[in-house]
C-alpha cells in the first residue's frame, strides 16, 4: 500500500479547509426565530506500531504481524436546526442529523484492515423550554450522545475499529437510539435515560440502559453528582474465574442482564490562600446484580497541583485507580463491568499501550502525569502509568469487541496471571490548536511487559508505538 499518495490528498483537504475557516460557510440559514447550520469534522491520523502486545502473538501457529502501520481517516457531517415557535422566545425545537464514514488503509493492531463504512451518528429532535428565570426542561429522542459525570460508565455510545476501521480515533460517540429528558435549576442538574448503543454488526450483544443522573455543577473545577444504571437487556457475556483459579474461565452468556451500578464523582479545589491551585477528584462506583450474585466495586481518586506561577504553568497530577475482578475462591462474582467508559489517556483508558489490552476489570493503576503549556496554542504531557491485577488467577481482558487471545487453548491473558505486574507505560503526547477549527496531535509511548505478562512465555519486547493526525472541527 503507497501511503504518499493518501497523505498528499489529505493535505489538500485540510489546507482547503483551513483557507475556508475564516467565513461562517456552513451557515444555510440564520433569521430571528429559525436557523440551519452544516457541520463538518474530519480527521486523518497516521499509526505506527512495533512489537505489539510486548510480541506474545509472534508464534508460527499465528499469522500475524507484530510491527505494523495504518491510515485512519473519518469524516462526519451533519446538517441541525434550531426554530422558536409562536411568540415566545423561551422555547426551542431543534434536532440533528449526521453520519460517519471511517476508514483503515493498511493493517491495524487488531489484524484489521483495508475496511471501513458509513453509517448513522446522531438523528436526534428536542424541545427545550424555560420554567422560570433559572430553570428548564428538554427533552430529546434518536441517536444522540450521552455522558455522565466523568465517564466512568457512561461516554461512549458507538463502537468504531474492526469492521468499521478508525481503530484509534474512535469516532463514533452517539448512542443508536436515546430517550432523554433534562432538568435544569440554576446549579442542579438532573437527567433520565433510556440509550441503546451503537454496537458492532459483528459483535451486537443487544444492550438497552436507563437510569438518571443528579449533579450540582458550578464550573470545570467544582462539581458532585450521583449517577444510577441499570441494564434492562443486554446478551452480553461474563468470564467467571475457575475454582482456585485452575483452568479457563466459565463464561455465562446474557450475564450483564439486570446489572445495576452507582457511581458517585466529584472535583474541587478546597483550599484557599497558598494552595488554591490544589485540587482534588475522586469517582467510586458499586456494581450489584442479584440474578447472578454479582457484587463488584471500582474507582479512583486523584490530585493535583496548577503552577500558574511558573513559566509553560505546569500541572502535576497523581492518579489511583483501581477496579475489581473475581476472586476464584468465592461462588458469587466479583468482576467490575466497565460498560462505555471514556478509554482516552486523559480520561479512563488503564495505561496507553495497556488500554489496548486490559479493559477497567481486574486491574489497578498507578498514573502520574505532567502537563506544561509553552504558549496558549501548545500543550505537552507526560504520563506515565504502572498496572497490576486485582485478583490472581481471574480474568483480566474480556468484551467490549477488544478481546485479545493469543493461543488455541492455552493459558492467556484472558485466564489470568499469577504475578501482579501487568506493566509500565511511558507516554508524551502533543496538541497544537493551529486556529480555532484545525488540531494537530501527535504522541510516541512505550510499553514494559510485566511480571504477570512475561510469565506466559520465554520472552516478551520492548511495545513501542507513534502517531500523528490532524483534526478539522467546524
């Protein structure tokens, strides 16, 4: 495959885009009570990776290719409008429409590729009115996006990578069918769902979640809310541990059906005067679902400090997070079900090169982060992360269409380990905001196989890995 070629013509789209950011081009129609406006994102994002998943797929029963390259591209348009009905001006009926058409030239980590389609993001209608001064209400229905709180359960309503391409932009993020309502007084918000997610073709396992969720948010920085899920249908399956931990996980099929989940999340800076720049985060959730005798807990704490004072303003950050497994001594089931969390690095991904392995299940990580900001375009950050098991000899990697087996048979990781360390990721990552709709974004990480990891085989390497994109956003 000759990338050259794909690289130039991504060059001209962007440049022809940059020229045209200037003007409100995307603007059809723009009066007093009606509006329709176009919108247009697209991204090109070039991948390099060598060694994956430390080379444990590198065996002569496997056709794989543990150093390999791609091409992701995305493009999402959409056309919404906004109309205010009769004479009121405290009321507002608006709705959405757009699609995704992904794309991966080349082979992706997960032997994928030269694949890609288009389909439905969001096809949602609302009707938003005003109660009083400081309160309203809105209601929507159809294919719409959806977050609660930090993301810890609840972000990512699409599923993109394998049949669909764009592996690592993942631009699917509009739940397939949504029912939400909101209510809004001055600080407090409350919402109530019902969403069904955008789930592969190849891996549809039928999930359907309501719930509701309660926040007081006064800014970025200052917030506590509530978040209650609970799963009316789902097919998907759960790994149990076997007894004592000797021999494969039993899988139970339909077992996420009528799993309920609390998660609690909050931010602040508590302190004035001399450390008014520290700031403290914390998110804990509680799993249950008696059909199965399931009782699982995960979260995370963290804290931080902003140098405002000091030149490229600094933050230093410590993060904590950890999630259950299942403990193979017991009958019931102690696993954490990480549903559609944010599996970004800067949000709820365990590790970089590790994310591509191990779900939030069965793991803990220790992450600590430095981010500098040389000028008000530019930003740089380090992170580095160590990740351990929970549970000794319970799985650690299932679902979410990124089940990775290495073997016929054998022990993998999807079984379990019977050493702590998962492994240690070193990541550096830069943005530059070009202008107010053009990103550029690049980032080169490293990944060490633990003691857990290079325990099931003679030898493990060194997982390196690099990328570059760019990002139009109008």
């Amino acid at each position: 495959m000759k990338l050259k070629p794909l690289l130039f013509l991504n060059f001209l789209i962007c440049s022809t885009l940059l020229c045209a950011q200037e003007t409100n081009f995307l603007t059809l129609h723009d009066s007093e009570k009606f509006k329709v406006q176009g919108y247009l994102q697209f991204g090109s994002n070039l991948v390099a990776e060598n060694n994956l998943f430390w080379n444990l797929a590198d065996v002569p029963e496997l056709d794989y290719d543990s150093d390999t390259q791609w091409f992701e591209n995305y493009a999402k348009p959409g056309l919404g409008f906004s109309f205010i009905p009769g004479d009121s001006k405290t009321s507002n009926l608006y709705g959405k429409i757009s699609l995704v058409w992904s794309s991966t030239l080349g082979t992706d980590a997960f032997d994928e590729g030269n694949t890609g389609r288009t389909t439905i993001e969001q096809a949602h209608i609302g009707y938003k009115f005003a109660l009083n001064e400081t309160s309203s209400l809105d209601f929507s229905v159809g294919a719409q996006e959806l977050k609660l709180g930090t993301g810890m359960l609840i972000a990512n309503g699409g599923v993109s990578g394998f049949e669909r391409g764009a592996l690592k932009f993942g631009p699917r993020k509009a739940w397939e069918m949504g029912a939400v309502g909101k209510l809004k007084v001055k600080d407090l918000n409350v919402t109530g769902f019902y969403i069904d997610p955008n789930e592969l073709p190849s891996n549809d396992t039928e999930n359907e979640i309501v719930g509701f969720d309660v926040n007081l948010y006064k800014s970025a920085n200052k917030y506590i809310g509530l978040s209650y899920v609970n799963v009316v249908s789902s097919n998907a399956p759960y790994p149990k541990a076997a007894p004592n931990g000797d021999g494969p996980p039993e899988i139970t099929f339909g077992a996420r059906e009528d799993l309920n989940a609390i998660n609690f999340y909050g931010k602040s800076y508590p302190f004035k005067n001399e450390l008014e720049n520290f700031f403290t985060a914390i998110d804990f959730a509680y799993q249950w679902n008696s059909r199965i005798d399931l009782n699982a807990w995960g979260g995370r704490a963290q804290i931080g400090y902003d140098l405002t004072n000091v030149k490229w303003r600094p933050t230093l950050m410590l993060a904590y997070q950890i999630f259950s497994g299942d403990d193979p001594n017991t009958e019931g089931l102690e696993r954490f079900d990480p549903l559609y969390y944010e599996g970004s690095p800067s949000a709820w991904s365990t590790g970089s090169k590790s994310s591509m392995v191990f779900i939030n299940s069965n793991v803990k990580a220790f992450t600590f982060s430095f981010r500098m900001v040389p000028s008000p375009r530019d930003i740089i950050t380090l992170r580095y992360t160590n990740i351990a098991v929970h549970q000794l000899r319970s799985p650690i990697q299932f679902g979410q269409a990124a089940r990775v087996d290495f073997s016929d048979g054998g022990s993998t990781v999807v079984s379990g380990v019977t050493e702590r360390g998962l492994g240690d990721d070193f990541f550096i990552e830069y943005n530059r905001v070009i202008n107010k709709n053009i990103f550029f974004n690049a980032g080169f990480s490293v990944g060490l196989a633990g003691d857990g990891i290079t325990a099931l085989t003679d030898t493990t390497d060194t997982w390196t890995g690099a990328f570059v994109n760019i990002v139009f956003n109008y």
